[in-house]
C-alpha cells in the first residue's frame, strides 16, 4: 500500500513540474513577442487552468480505462 501511494506521489509530482516547465516556456515566449497584462490575466490563466486539470486528470482517465477493459474483457 505504501509503495503504491508513493508511486502515484511521484507520478503527479512528475506531472506538476512538467505543467511548471511547459507554462513557464509559454510564458516566456509570449514575454518575448511582447504579450501584455491582460494576455497573462485572460488567457495564460485559462490555458494554465486547463492544462493543469487536464494534465491531473488524465492518470486518472488511464487508470479507469484499463480497470474498465480488464473487467468487460472476461
């Protein structure tokens, strides 16, 4: 139990750090071209809350997916 708890710790903490990584170059690059403040109060905090739900989600969707094809394939 400890180990499997630790493992899904590890996952997402992998993914969050992606998230950072990805929304950090995202908002680099927009600084670059010249974005203003309401780029980053708009749409940057829309990507940034779609990215993270989706990014934590998708584990989720994965597991789900194979329980559900283990159960209906017998």
């Amino acid at each position: 139990m400890k180990t499997k708890v630790l493992l899904i710790l590890a996952v997402f903490s992998i993914i969050f750090f992606i998230d950072y990584l990805i929304l950090t170059i995202i908002g680099c690059a927009a600084n670059i071209c010249g974005a203003q403040d309401c780029f980053y109060c708009n749409v940057f905090w829309k990507l940034a809350i779609i990215i993270v739900i989706a990014s934590t989600l998708s584990p989720i969707a994965i597991v789900a997916y194979k329980t559900f094809k283990q159960n209906t394939s017998k």
